[in-house]
C-alpha cells in the first residue's frame, strides 16, 4: 500500500517544495521593489560579483559560451567579458522586482532616451504587423512598458514560470501593459490574427523552441537549436520584423530598436532562420556584457554532438 501511494507522495512533496521556494522568491522580489533604485543595482552588483568570485554555475556557463562566441578574443578579454555579465545579469534579476511591482508610471520614467523609434513606427504605419524580437539582453521586461506606451495592441508569447507563486507574479504584472499568449497552438493563432489585425507581437527568439522543435542554425560559432516560428508568423501574414532591446545606462534604461538580417524575410526556411539568429548575434555584439550568456542556449545539440562541458554541472 505504502508503494503504491509513493507516487503521490513524491508529487506532493515536489509541490510543497515549489510551494516555498515561490514564497521565498515573492520575498526577494518584494524587497528588491522597495530599495531605491540605485542601490537596487548596487546590491545587484554584489550579488554577481559573489557568483563569480564563488565560480557559480551561472559563472561556468557564461564564461563557456562566451568562449564560442569569441575566440578571436584573449583569454584575458573573455574572462573580463564574461564577469561583467554576470554582474549585468544579477542586476537583471534585482531589477525585476521594481519593474513587476512598482507603477507602469514608475517604469516608464526609467526609460531615458530611444534609438531608431522612427524605424518601428515607420514598420507600424504599413499596417502589416510588426514582430517584435527581444533577446535575452539588457532588460526584457523594460522594452515591455515602452512598446506598450506606442500602442496598447501589443501581445507577447508567454512561456509559464516553474514556480506558480513566481509564475502569479509575472503574468499579472505583464498583463498591465501587454496582451499575452500561451506557447502551444492555440498561442499560435493568437499571434496570426494579432498580426493580421495590424498590431504588434513580441518575441523572445532566442529561447530554445519548446518540446525541442525548431531547427539547427549557427549562433555565433556554433549550432544551436532555433525556433522556427518567427519565419512561419512573418511568411503567412507578410508582417515587418524588427529586435529591441532596452540597455542598462546610469540611471535607468536606453531603449534601442535595430532593423533584422535580410535573410529573415526568405522563403528559405534554412536561410531565415540563418537570418533570425544573425540578428540576435547583432544585438549581442552591441552589447555583449548585457546578453545573458549564462542561458543554456546549447543543450540540445545536433545529434552525436557532445553537451558543452559546463552544462552538465
């Protein structure tokens, strides 16, 4: 009888766990909001600089897949590259708190200046619907309160958070300023006619396809699965495409939009995707201490290639 509630057990033991370790997380987030936001960052600083002098994981990482994407730099840069990256992530995560729970308002006025706005209203006047990619750089959430102070029809792809609490906390706060759609195919739909209808929708594309569909393509030096879905909303509604991403500066954020690759728009499916992951190497290079190096970009390798070596820590 024992073993056959065992199952159960372990579910509900795992829940309990993701119970708190949610709660504690609520926590963190909260005292992150009330910080001022200079020693917000300060105490970002901090944390990363303790993830790297402790040799983390997420130090590991970083460092390795800086290795791939710079050969051409010394190991002395890359080192260097790779620290101020870890540093720049913490201060991503210390960030959010004031940016989930603090007044759009608030955020807003953190959003100093813009490169290339008339790009993006230029692509939004066609009337053919724009998407929107924002890589995992700078501050995500950030670029989230400025499109949407250009037009409220604005729906991005929501993939939910491991933790329920955590999860709770991010869609209510993305719901006060975007639309959302879930990642499977009722998502999907949503996207087309959102695009159809003229509007905007934001995309993270340098997340690994989910349920590990997609295609390989070179990132940097080095093949990695990609997401194909950029290519299918943009061929079935000939909507315009262009990347985003909000930098961290003193004081606050400079948002910068930027035209994408060519290669995108092609019929080809091999050769947009190509494009796709050229365009976020761009923003990449832009900015390289901002890009989160640590996200595991390569763990599902072409088959009968190794994991990097870092991953499996």
């Amino acid at each position: 009888m024992k073993e056959k509630n065992k199952p159960q057990e372990t579910l509900d033991d795992t829940n309990a766990q993701k119970s708190w370790k949610g709660r504690i997380g609520r926590l963190f987030f909260y005292g992150f909001a009330g910080l001022p936001f200079r020693l917000n960052r300060w105490v970002g600083r901090w944390i990363g600089l303790c993830l790297w002098i402790t040799r983390s994981g997420v130090a590991k990482v970083t460092e390795e897949n800086i290795g791939y994407a710079f050969p051409e730099k010394s190991k002395k840069e890359r080192k260097q590259l790779a620290k101020l990256s870890v540093i720049h992530t913490a201060q991503t995560f210390t960030e959010m708190g004031p940016v989930w729970l603090r007044s759009p308002k608030w955020v807003q006025s953190r959003i100093l200046s813009v490169t290339n706005e008339s790009l993006l209203k230029e692509k939004l006047a066609t009337g053919k619907g724009v998407i929107i990619l924002a890589p995992h750089m700078g501050n995500w959430e950030v670029l989230g309160h400025y499109l949407s102070s250009l037009s409220k029809d604005i729906t991005c792809l929501y993939q939910p958070a491991p933790l329920p609490e955590i999860d709770r906390l991010i869609k209510k706060a993305r719901l006060r300023v975007n639309k959302l759609a879930p990642t499977n195919r009722k998502g999907v739909s949503i996207l087309l006619k959102v695009l159809r209808n003229g509007e905007m929708v934001g995309i993270l594309p340098d997340q690994l396809p989910i349920d590990g569909n997609g295609e390989y393509a070179k990132f940097f030096n080095k093949r990695a699965l990609t997401m194909t879905l950029v290519r299918q909303l943009q061929a079935k509604t000939q909507s315009q495409v262009v990347a985003a991403f909000a930098k961290r500066v003193p004081g606050g954020f400079h948002v910068v939009i930027a035209d994408v690759d060519s290669k995108l728009y092609s019929d080809d499916k091999a050769e947009a995707i190509e494009g796709l992951n050229y365009t976020v190497e761009q923003c990449a290079r832009a900015v390289p201490e901002q890009y989160q190096w640590e996200y595991k970009r390569y763990r599902r390798p072409p088959e009968g290639e190794p994991k990097p070596y870092q991953y499996k820590t």
